[in-house]
C-alpha cells in the first residue's frame, strides 16, 4: 500500500502539483500532432532501426528517398503521362497516396490509436516519423507494442497495386486489418524466435542422441518422361547403423510433387522398420 503524504506547502501549491501529475498521464496532447516541424530523419534510429519486417524497413526508405514509381514520378521520366492516382483519379505524389487521398484518410482515420492522426496536416513522410512516436493502439489491437506506420503505409502500397496490376479493390477497412494482422504476426514470430532455438540447433541437439535416427532424402525428375529417381537414407551418428531406399515411380507431375512423394516413402519405410 503507498501512503500519500502531503507536503508542508500551501493547498493551493498542492492542487496545483496534483494537476500537473494527471495532466501528464493523459499522453501527449492532441496538438502536439499536428503542429510540430518535421526533421531530416534519423535513417538508424527513424528506419532501420524500427522494430519491423525488413521489407517494410526498407520500403520506408524508399518512401522517403523518392524511390517508388508514383504518378508524378512516372509523368516527369515520361515513362507514363496519363499517370494518376488508381483510387481518385488525382495527381499522385507520396503525401497523396499515403496522406490526402480519400482512400489513405479513410484508412487512418479507422486506426485504433490513442491519439488519431489528422492526414490533412500531414505535409511529409518525415512528419510522421516524428508523429508516429505518439501512435499506440488500443486493446484488443494491441497495447503499443508494435509501430503501425510501416505496416499502414505498406497496405495502403499493396491495395494501389493490386488495383492498377489486377484491377482488384480492397476497401479501407480491409486494407487496415491486413495492416495490422501483419504486424501482429510479425511481432510474434519475431518474438518467439528470440525465446525459442533456431532449427539448426534444435537439429544439432537431436543428432546428439544416440537414439534418434536420421533421415535424409532426395528427388530427380525428368519433364520429358515424368520419371523420378527417388532415395533416402536413415543413420546414426553415434553408432554404425545406415539404410538406403530407393524408388522409380512413373507419371510424377512435378518436381515438387516427387519430392514430397520421396519423403512419404521414406518416413512409411521407417514406420513398416519400427523406427
């Protein structure tokens, strides 16, 4: 239990100490949001260092290097005049698509976060690298664990794509869970992998016990005749025990198909063996 001891000072002092302390823990105020001067980003500490999937770190770096084909880009190398935004039909640069467009505000104004973003005062990618220290979602999203930018910013480049290459529409709300579906899947792949061995050293500790049998396996085709050459082999690494099988099936498909069929066989050939 904490006991509140007051202050020797006068009340009016107190009350004003006590103000101050729940102002604070209201986060940091809305205007704050949208009223701060964007920096030159901090590429370590502002993209590569951001706590994400490699292809979104790197993908934020090309947003921020001008290095994605948008309509603008694509209008100035005259590589495409008639070049505009899939979704409106306006100029497309990378505030619109991210930012301006009905499709992108519509997205981040669906956003659980405790304090919303406005996209209308967003005049760059650097602005937000800034406003983004303030975005922590909300339960059952998440509890400010993971950055949502990256993710946002990649689903809204997923959604344009799929419209121009595959004539495909993903509403905004569709867009968003995708977003933060991948994020919380990333997080948590990458935070059981630090918790938990690797594959190689799960195999190592396998392969230590005398007990456990190894079994490799191997797989030909041939497009022409769709023959396969299948073989596989069991072992011990600490004792002088070693099986090979081998197979010729007739009629495989694929050579992804013999593969598969090459490990069914083996591992039935370890069960009629009792391994």
């Amino acid at each position: 239990m904490v006991h509140l001891i007051p202050s020797s000072g006068s009340p009016q002092k107190q009350e004003s100490t006590l103000s101050s302390y729940y102002e604070s823990l209201k986060g940091p105020p809305r205007d704050s949001l949208n009223s701060h001067t964007p920096k030159e980003p901090n590429w370590k500490s502002d993209v590569w260092n951001v706590k994400t999937s490699p292809k979104t770190n790197i993908f934020l770096w090309k947003v921020l290097r001008g290095a994605i084909p948008l309509g603008d880009q694509l209008r100035t190398r005259k590589i495409n005049p008639d070049a505009k935004c899939p979704f409106c039909g306006e100029e497309e640069t990378v505030i619109h698509l991210f930012f301006h467009c009905r499709f992108a505000a519509k997205v981040w104004s669906m956003l659980p976060v405790h304090t919303p973003i406005n996209p209308d005062n967003m005049d760059s990618i650097q602005t937000l690298l800034e406003r983004a220290k303030f975005l922590l979602l909300l339960p059952p999203c998440g509890k400010g664990d993971i950055p949502v930018f990256p993710w946002l910013i990649w689903g809204i480049w997923i959604a344009r794509n799929r419209l121009i290459f595959k004539e495909r529409t993903l509403n905004p709300s569709d867009t968003l869970t995708q977003a933060l579906v991948a994020g919380r899947e990333w997080n948590t792949t990458h935070t059981l992998n630090k918790s938990t061995p690797g594959a190689t050293e799960v195999a190592r500790q396998i392969r230590s016990d005398a007990s456990e049998t190894t079994c490799n396996t191997d797989a030909a085709w041939r497009a022409e005749s769709r023959c396969a050459g299948l073989g596989w082999i069991f072992n011990k690494d600490k004792l002088d025990y070693r099986i090979e099988g081998q197979a010729q099936p007739q009629e495989i498909r694929s050579p992804l198909l013999a593969e598969v069929f090459a490990i069914y066989l083996a591992l039935s050939n370890a069960a009629t063996r009792g391994l």
